[in-house]
C-alpha cells in the first residue's frame, strides 16, 4: 500500500504535465504512451489488448485522472512487485515528463538538474498524502536542515520565516517547484559551494529516499582465509550489504538483520582498532571501523535497523515521518482546544460584560430614583415655604387688620388657635417627612451595600461551583475507576470460586478414590490372612506328612495287609518339590499384594493432603 502511493504521486506529476490545458484531462494517445513507458519502467508485461481495449476510440474526448485510476490500477500497480524494478528510473520518467513543463531554473545560483531531481523525490517522500501534493513548512524545514546538517552548517532560520511570512497562503504547505523556487533562489544556500551542496543533497536522497542509514569504509575479517579486507558498507533495513567500492558496481555479499541479530564491540585485536561484530544465527561478522566515533555511529545505526525488524517496521524516515505528523495534528488540537478555550473565555468576558452593563443600568436607574426623590422633597420644601409665607402675609394682615377687627377678635382668636394647630400639624408633618426621607436615604445605602456583597457573594458562589464541578467530574472519574476495579475484582473472585470448586470437586474424587483404594486394602489384607491360614495349615499337614514312622511306632493290622506297600514321600520326591515351590509364589505374591497395598494407600494420604 505504501509502495502504491508512492508510485501515484510520480504518476500524478506526468499526468498533469500531459495537461496542458489545466482541465483535468489528458488525451488518449498520450495517456497509451505514458501506459506504456509506465509499463516498461517497473517492469510488467504490456498489454496491448488490455490498453486498446480500455482506450477505445468511442469518442474523440480527453480522459481524466478519474478516468485514468481503473486501468492504472487494474493493469499496471496491482501488477507491481516490490524489488523487481528499479525505482529511481521510474521517478526519472515521471521528473522527465513535469520538469520539461513546470520547472524553470534561473541562472547562476541555481542547482543541477540531477539536484533538482532529487529534491523533487525528497519532496515527494515528505509531501503530505493529499493532492495536490504539497510540503507542510515543518516538512521544508526539516529537509533544508538535513541537508545543512550533510554540510556541517546551520539552517538560515531568518530567511525561511521571512520566506513563510511573506506569502500567508503557503503557511498551509508549498508545492515542489515553489520549493525548488526558493532553494535556485540562492537565500538559504549562500556562501555554500555547489560540489558541497550536491554531495549532501545525494547524501541526504539516499538516506531518506534509498534508506540508506549508514554508509561508509569499514574493514571486514573473512569467513574462509580470515584475512582483513576494507569493503565498503552499506546499510538498509533489514540487511547491511557491502561492495569493492563506493561506486557499489560489485556487491561481495550481504549481511541480513532481523530480530534476532545484535552488535557487539570487541576489544582490539589483530592489530586491528575500534572492532565490533555482527551476530547472526548462523554466522558472526567482525569488524573494524576508523576511530571510535564511527564505531559508535555503525552499531547505533546497526541497533536502529534490530529494533525496526523487531517492531515489524520497514523503512526509519517513514516511521520518523508518521511521528512528526502525529506531532504536527497534535499540536493543531491542542491549539484548536485553546482557541476555544479562549472563545468560551470571551463569551464569558461578553457575558460579564453584559451582567455590568445591566448593574450599571441598575445603578443608573437608582440614581434616577434619588434625583426624583430629591425633586419631589424640593417641591414638598417649596410648598411648605410658600405656605409658611402664605401664613405670615395672613398673620401680617391679621395684625394690621387687629385695631379694625377688635370686634371680631373672638372669632379670629379662634380662627387663628386653629391656623396654629394647623401649623403645629404640618411641623409635625415636616418632621415625619424629614424622618422618613432619612429613612429612607439609610436604607438606600444599605441596600447598595446589599447589593455589593451580594454580587461578591455571587462571584464566590461562581468560583465555589466551578469548584464543585470540578470536584463531581473527579468524582465521577473515581467512581468510574471504582467501578471498573470491582468488576475485575468480581471477576476474579469468579475464577478463583470456579477454581476452587474446580479443587472441593476434584478432592471429593480423591477421597472417594481413597475409600475404594481402602476397600481394596482391607480386602487384600483379608485374602492375605485367608492366605496365610492356608499356608499354616499346609505346613502342618506337609510337617506330619515328612514325620518318618518308626519301627514299633505303629504295627500293622490284619485288615491291613493290602496297604503294607505304602511308605511315606521322601525328600527328593518331585511332586513334593513342585508344591513347595507353588506354595512360596504365592507367598511372594501375596507379600507383593500387601506391598502394592501399602503403597496405593500412601498415595491416596499424599493427594488428599491440602
């Protein structure tokens, strides 16, 4: 799959070179040739038939990339072996195609052409897997530093952000001949010389796109002769391969790495310096490198390609390529989940906001309250005045009217006892007023003074609930923790009570086992017993059978005289002898019963031992 993608993003460059009107399609004639070049190039038998058959001339349209991809991918790329073409002549053919249209070198500062080929690989080695094909600025960055690190230089850092500053739009990633545009530019490579510059951009193409980890002299003790010979070494994945010279025209043989390999130094030996060895299953190889620093650097590089073959990995720029870009998402959602961490802040400042804007209508609304209030106790004061002068100018009237109106003084003593109730009532009123408004200005202020510490009681309890919210989500975290422990706890509770189940189960078996092996105990040791009274008896009545009679023992009586021919078996009889010898097999048969008992009955104590 891997392979595949690398090859569809050559393909995709001569594609659209054939394009020359930018329209997405190509004609069928040029895309019969490209098929067949194609062809050629990675080795696959043509087929012609195959071709004029997908191509037929229905119509005398164009064809598309869409149109293109089922026979590209039907009859040429199902088609493709790994290692049975050379890839460096396909991705020629595809540079050949693009460069004669798109690329423009200009001048003096600009590179080779077999340089820019190479940066055009390297380019699509590094490009992301979208199309159009174009190189994040990590990834340009990462390359222009490779190859100064080839030259031993450092990476003009200043110029390459003033490049990306310049042009906002390619923050995004640039294309290759934007690229090549800026290397030919002579900004990032001044002051370089361009034997240099070719040397470390061949260098950094094998190593990225060749996989070539480590290259260099090295020199190697023989198998056979055991002589030392400096060969020069070239490591990939999974081998390290070694020729007569750097030219690599004559291969002497190839060492393959797996997991099961590792590099080990030796101490010098031979007159031989800085040594190390390959261990493989079937051979060690020893050698010698220059000083200790390029020891250092082979056996790192050798450990590198272990650990790759280990991990099940093919090529180390291609791992190292898939980290970086998992850097690069991870960093674009930690810096998305930042802009919206900060969205969210700003709604919250606009919601603040937008809480002080309403308290301050409030406050402006309060203040409005008071005016009123001040303008109404102003107008109260206004009518009391006037009505205080009103009063006066009747009293002044009064007084002046007092010589005239002597008559009538009765009436207006009594008119004016009930102007001075009248006044001593709106006194009193103005002073109830007075007292009220005081009132009423304290309890303002302590309402203002309400509303402070309710807005900074609010401000805790917001703060508290974050707290709070904070405190239930590690809480649910806890509880979920919990709950997955007790459910492993319950399940190996579980297997522990089948287990033992499994053992109760298994010693009933053995105790049941025991009790019939007992029974088999008592009754061997019955037939041993019944045995053994046998064999007693035998032997009483084979000691009076052998008991010699003598003479006088017995006289023989008339009636007896047919039996005088009788005498007693002696020892050497045959028939006696077999039955001896019967009789001590059974003994030993029955010892052997008692012993198998025995030993059966030791077993059985031993198994129903917890």
């Amino acid at each position: 799959m891997e392979l595949r993608s690398e090859l569809l993003k050559s393909i995709w460059y001569a594609f659209t070179a054939l394009d020359v009107e930018k329209s997405g399609k190509v004609s069928k004639s040029q895309l019969k040739v490209l098929s067949h070049n194609l062809c050629t190039v990675l080795s696959i038998p043509h087929d012609p038939v195959a071709l004029e058959e997908h191509f037929r001339d229905d119509d005398d349209g164009p064809v598309s990339s869409q149109g293109y991809m089922p026979y590209l991918n039907k009859y040429i790329l199902d088609k493709v072996k790994e290692g049975s073409f050379v890839k460096e002549n396909f991705d020629e053919l595809c540079w050949t195609l693009t460069a004669k249209k798109n690329y423009r070198p200009n001048g003096k500062t600009s590179i080779p052409l077999k340089d820019a080929f190479r940066f055009w690989c390297l380019f699509n080695f590094l490009s992301e897997d979208k199309y159009p094909l174009v190189m994040v600025p990590d990834e340009v960055e990462y390359l222009l530093k490779k190859v100064c690190m080839a030259m031993n230089v450092e990476l003009n850092y200043v110029e390459l952000e003033d490049y990306f500053s310049q042009e906002p739009l390619q923050q995004s990633g640039i294309v290759v001949w934007k690229f090549l545009e800026l290397v030919n530019s002579g900004k990032l490579t001044r002051g370089i010389d361009k034997d240099a510059l070719s040397m470390a951009i061949e260098e950094v193409y094998r190593e990225i796109v060749e996989d070539v980890l480590k290259q260099g002299y090295l020199w190697k003790k023989g198998q056979l002769r055991r002589n030392w010979t400096e060969r020069w070494f070239t490591l990939r994945p999974s081998t390290l391969a070694y020729y007569v010279s750097e030219d690599r025209k004559e291969r002497k043989g190839s060492i393959p790495l797996d997991r099961n390999c590792c590099v080990e130094v030796l101490p010098d030996k031979d007159g031989k310096r800085c040594m190390f060895c390959v261990k493989t299953l079937a051979k060690t190889y020893e050698m010698s490198a220059s000083d200790t620093k390029q020891r250092q650097e082979w056996t790192t590089a050798i450990q590198t390609v272990i650990r790759l073959e280990a991990e099940g990995k093919k090529s180390l720029h291609k791992d190292l390529k898939l980290k970086r870009r998992e850097q690069r998402e991870q960093r674009e959602r930690r810096k998305a989940a930042k802009e919206e961490e900060m969205l969210r802040l700003h709604a919250l400042q606009e919601e603040k906001e937008k809480k002080l804007q309403e308290l301050e209508l409030l406050k402006e609304a309060q203040r409005q309250a008071e005016v009123l209030l001040q303008q109404d106790e102003q107008r109260r004061r206004a009518q009391h005045e006037e009505m205080q002068r009103a009063l006066e100018v009747q009293l002044r009237d009064a007084e002046q009217a007092r010589a005239s109106m002597q008559a009538e003084m009765v009436l207006k003593e009594a008119e004016a006892e009930r102007q001075k109730k009248r006044i001593q009532e709106l006194e009193e009123m103005q002073q109830g007023l007075e007292e009220a408004l005081r009132l009423e200005i304290k309890a303002r202020q302590d309402e203002e003074a309400f509303r402070y510490a309710q807005a900074r009681l609010l401000a805790e309890e917001e703060e508290k609930l974050k707290q709070l919210m904070f405190m239930k989500e590690e809480q649910e975290e806890y509880i979920l923790k919990t709950q997955r422990e007790k459910q492993e706890l319950r399940q190996e509770m579980e297997t522990k009570s089948r287990a033992l189940e499994e053992a109760q189960l298994h010693l009933e078996e053995v105790r049941v086992n025991r009790q019939r092996v007992d029974q088999d105990v008592m009754a061997a040791q019955r037939k041993l017993r019944q045995a053994s009274t046998n064999v007693k008896h035998w032997n009483v009545q084979m000691n009076r059978l052998m008991h010699p009679i003598g003479p006088g023992d017995k006289k023989s009586s008339p009636g007896l005289g047919g039996f005088s021919s009788f005498r007693v078996p002696s020892q050497k009889d045959p028939g006696l002898k077999l039955r001896q010898k019967s009789e001590e097999r059974e003994r030993e048969e029955s010892k052997e019963n008692v012993e198998s008992a025995r030993r059966l009955s030791q077993a059985s104590d031993m198994d129903t031992q917890p």
